[in-house]
C-alpha cells in the first residue's frame, strides 16, 4: 500500500479563491492585510503552481532576513513550498545562498532564498536572472533611489531577461506615508502595468480557518488602539502616534526572589554627548527580567568619562553579582556595534562576550513593544531610569516613517537591542503572532 502525506486544508473564502485565480491573468500580485488572514499561504500556493510550469529555471524568496523568508515562505506554518513540494525538495546551496531545489514537471527549478533588510542585501542576489519573486513582508525590504543599491529595485531588474516573470509581495500594512505605497504598490495599482497587475487586501475574518475563539486569542495579545493593533488585527494603514510602548507599566514586575536565574545578559547603548546606559538581564524560566540598569549621562553631570572609566564602573556594578568572577563562563553584552572603541576595551578584559546588536529601529520597536505586552520580558521595580523614559518615549509624528523622537531614549535602546539580539525572544513573539 502507497501513503500519500495531505495537506489538511480549511475551506477557502471566496475572496481569497478569487485572488488566486487572478493569478492566471496577472504576473504582479500583492496581498496586504492583517496577520493570520491568509495572505501568504495564497502567494506560496500561486508559487507552487507557477513553478510547476514555467520555463525559467532560478527564483528568488525573500524576506527581511533570510530566517524570516525560510519561515514565511519554506515553511509557512507547514502550507510553504517545502509542504507543498514534500518529497519533491531537498535544500542546499546555489553559489553560496541558500536554496529550495523543487523537482517539477518541467525540471529541477532552484529556489534562492535571501534577506532583503539591509542596504547591502542587494549583494546576495546579484549574478542571477530570476522568474519567480516572492518576498514576504515587502515593507521590510531595503529600498532607495539608487537602483544599483536599492534591494527592491535591483530584485524587480533580476526578472527582466525571465521568459515569464512573476512578482509576489505580501505585508502587514504600515504608515500610510511609506515609500512602498508611493513608489510601488499604490502607483501600480493606480497606473497599471503591462501585462497585470492585482491588489488585494485581507482581514482575519477572510481566513475561514481561524475561529472567533481564536481571533479573541490573537487579538488579547495586542494592546487595543495600540498602532499594531490597528496594523495587525484590523489591518489599516495607520500612522503610529503617542507612545512606543503604551504597556509599559505593566510590564514592571519583581524577579521571583525564590527562583534561580539560568542565565544573564547585559545590554549597552553609548549613545552621543557622553551617555552611557546598561541593563542586567537574568532569565527565570522563560522570562528574562531586567535586574538592575546602571545610566550617566555626560551632559547631565558635566564630566565626560572614557571608555576605560565605563569598563571600570561596570565591573564595580557587577561585583556583587559574581558573573565576573574566575572561572565562571564570560558574559554576554549585546551592544551597539557603532561603540567600536568600547568593545575593544571589552574584549580586552577577556571576561565577556561580546554580540554587536541588531539595530533595526522600526522592526525592533515592534517586536519589542510584543515582548512587553505578552510578558516575554519585564523590568524590575529599582529600573527608575527605566521607567522615565518608557512613560515619555513617543512616536516622532513628523516623520513619514515609523521613528521615534530621539531623546531620553539610551535605555530604550538597550532593551531593544537586548530583544532583537536575543533569538529565543524573537522566536517566541513570532510564534505566538503566527500559531
């Protein structure tokens, strides 16, 4: 007897049955809405289906980093192309990337996968002609005027020698303002393009698989009127306003004084005029609490300090803790990697371990903003510095994309910093949004 592995599908709406047959007619097509509506799981099927037939045989899978496109695009909570393609997919490498090798009915086609978040990203995809784009989160993607730089453009250029190219973008929305609807999704849409183009947006309520009881779950997660409350539940653009992090009092909790921390970690912004802020993070069960925070400000006091004074005053402020003592394992300071002298002077004492940090602002605020609303990581009473800057730090409504005001704010850096660094953090807020 032969077994065959199904894929246990939910039944489709018609909205979404409808976006996947306009894929017949059109090669440009974008899903925007909010999460767990569907709309990936409709460009991985469109994918799978082109792939089958077309004649080219390179493509290309992207996302922010290329973790976020393996998990979104290979995966895709078990309906990605390594689902759909089972027993027909192996992974390896295609000139040093990442790829999905896909045996179909015209051929081995050779899925690339890359990140496209940072302004050197473009490097990774250079050298190939691809058919198929598909990229996940197209918000998150590097984008500038310089076609030879910009990650969007130069992927769109990568497609221009294709027998038969198709582009497929999925996003959450995000400021109404961004360049990504000026430049391209609302341009073509308004515009057209030669040969198709196809728009649409989803909710929740789209995806038939997800229950009330379940969207309730989703939504308790979120803080109500929160600017990611909006982008994800309800799935409007929306300009982000007041402040980054309007949970933050919640969030201010003792550490279990009866538990045993199974790991620490320090965090360090050295932000400009002299400003120094460090938290000490110690991990009880799976919650990572931030213990205590040492703060100077240059400014403030009048006496700027050296790096070599700031190693010192660190070790002092550790003495008690006994994580600096002989023989124990190094510690881990995630710290901006822009503090270059700094972390020379770190890595000369031999006593810790040093990780730059990932500093991306928009993506670091959101998910930072998740670990605090669903208790991922809390802050202890004596962080007053902490809290100071929590209850005052804004969104910058000025500016055309999501930043904050940039001021009283070196704490806030350091503790995301400490988030997006720290992968089992980030793991877990994704899973929760997504399962």
């Amino acid at each position: 007897m032969t077994k065959t592995a199904t894929i246990n599908w939910s039944p489709f709406s018609k909205k979404h049955r409808d976006y996947i047959r306009a894929s017949l007619s059109n090669w440009f097509m974008v899903a925007e809405g909010a999460i767990r509506s569907g709309k990936t799981i409709d460009n991985c099927i469109i994918a799978s289906m082109y792939l089958e037939t077309c004649p080219d045989k390179i493509h290309l899978a992207s996302g922010s980093t290329i973790a976020n496109a393996k998990m979104n695009i290979a995966d895709c909570n078990g309906f990605g192309l390594e689902h759909l393609f089972r027993g027909r997919c192996r992974w390896g490498k295609y000139e040093h990337n990442e790829a999905l090798y896909i045996k179909t009915k015209t051929g081995t086609k050779i899925v690339v996968f890359a990140g496209g978040g940072k302004a050197d990203s473009y490097k990774k995809i250079l050298g190939n002609s691809y058919g198929l784009w598909i990229a996940t989160e197209i918000n998150l993607h590097y984008d500038s005027k310089n076609s030879e730089t910009s990650f969007i453009k130069v992927a769109l250029g990568r497609q221009v020698a294709s027998k038969k190219p198709m582009v497929l973008w999925d996003l959450n929305p995000c400021n109404p303002n961004h360049d990504i609807y000026v430049n391209y999704i609302d341009k073509y849409q308004e515009e057209g393009l030669e040969g198709g183009y196809h728009y649409q947006h989803f909710t929740i309520a789209d995806n038939l698989s997800v229950t009330p009881e379940r969207r309730a779950q989703i939504e308790s997660t979120y803080t109500k009127g929160s600017v990611w409350y909006r982008r994800d539940i309800l799935g409007e653009r929306c300009k982000p306003e007041g402040l980054c992090y309007p949970m933050w009092e919640k969030a201010i909790e003792d550490a279990p004084k009866d538990g045993y921390a199974s790991d620490y970690c320090l965090s360090i912004d050295y932000g400009t005029y002299n400003a120094f802020a460090c938290m000490l993070w110690a991990k009880y069960g799976e919650v990572w609490y931030a213990i205590r925070e040492y703060y100077y400000s240059g400014r403030t006091e009048g006496v700027q300090k050296s790096d070599e004074d700031y190693a010192r005053d660190i070790e002092g402020w550790l003495k008690d803790t006994g994580l600096l003592s002989e023989g124990s394992r190094r510690l881990k300071v995630i710290i901006d990697p822009s503090a270059s002298s700094f972390i020379t002077v770190l890595d000369q004492k031999r006593k810790y371990h040093v990780i730059p940090a990932e500093n991306d602002v928009e993506d670091g605020i959101r998910e930072t903003a998740n670990a605090l609303q669903n208790g991922f990581i809390k802050i202890c009473p004596c962080c007053e510095n902490w809290a100071k800057e929590a209850g005052g730090y804004s969104w910058d409504e000025k500016k055309q994309d999501d930043r904050p005001v940039k001021e009283k704010d070196h704490l806030m850096d350091s503790m995301r910093y400490f988030v997006m660094t720290m992968q089992i953090v980030t793991i877990n807020m994704r899973r929760l949004r997504r399962r």
